[in-house]
C-alpha cells in the first residue's frame, strides 16, 4: 500500500528573487571620506574669492561692480561647500563651478602678473591657486558625486513607471 504522506514530493517553486525584508531600516548611506575634505576646499574657495574681493575694494569708490563678480563667486563656493556636505544634489556641479571660475579668474591673474615681472605678486597668485585645483579635483571625484547625487540611484530601472506598465 502507497504511504499516504502529508507532504508532496513536488518540490515548490522558488522565486529567484530575494523576498522584501521588512522589520530592517534601510541603510543610510556613510559619508565618503573625501567629501569633508571638499566641503574644506570650497570654503578655502570661497576664502580665495573673498580675498579678490577685498583686493579690489577702494576707499574712495566703496562697492565697484568688479567687486560684486569675486563677491558671488565666494557666496557661491560657500553654498556648494555645504550643499557638499549634506549631500545635497547639485553640490558637486556647484563646486565645480565655482572652483573652475575661481581657477581661471587666478590663472589670468598669475599670467598677467609674470608677464609684468613676476615677483612677490606672481608667487602670491601662484599660492592662491592652491585652493580651487585642488577643490576642481576633490569635487569631481566618483564618491562626492554618488554623494551628493544618491537620490539618482533610487529610481527604477525602467523610469517612473514601470517596465511592463505602458499606456
């Protein structure tokens, strides 16, 4: 006589996808190590700028239009500095912009003055470019742009909607 077991001897299809845990938090992403160090550089940047500003200041003529350029570049580098930090998303797109001006705006700087002599200006403007090639690099390195654009990755595979999903 057959046994007449319980249990089938059919093995039960699997999904060969894991099953939603549910009851675990998802995982807050840690902050790279390089992303303190770029939100540094950006304020150096925005330090950089500041000090243009300033350069430019004349008692007699008080805010000159020059003045308000180096002045919202330092507001600039400032805010993506922070924005950096927090992992907010167009931080780094922000501090490459404003390192990139920066850079070039010192740059133009540096050249005019060695083709004026060189001297304590031109090594002046040498030391000023520190900041903002350094901040350029940190800022376009892959884990400060996963970080400050981490939202991106969130998103489905096939877009807003479904693959299978179409009108």
């Amino acid at each position: 006589m057959p046994s007449s077991s319980s249990r089938s001897r059919v093995p039960t299809r699997r999904s060969p996808r894991p099953a939603p845990r549910t009851g675990i938090a998802a995982a807050v992403p840690e902050r790279p190590l390089v992303v303190p160090f770029a939100a540094v550089f950006g304020l150096l940047v925005g330090l950089v700028n500041g000090y243009l500003a300033w350069l430019m200041w004349t008692p007699e003529v008080g805010w000159d239009w020059l003045m308000v350029v180096p002045a919202l570049l330092a507001v600039l580098a400032v805010v993506a500095a922070a924005a950096v930090f927090w992992g907010r998303r167009p931080g780094w797109a922000l501090l490459a912009a404003a390192a990139g001006l920066t850079l070039l705006a010192v740059l133009a700087l540096a050249v005019l003055f060695a083709l004026l002599g060189g001297g304590q200006a031109f090594w002046s403007a040498v030391l000023l470019l520190v900041a903002p090639v350094v901040a350029l690099s940190l800022a376009l390195r892959r884990p400060v742009r996963e970080w400050t654009g981490h939202a991106a990755a969130n998103r489905p595979p096939g877009g807003r909607r479904a693959a299978g999903s179409a009108r």
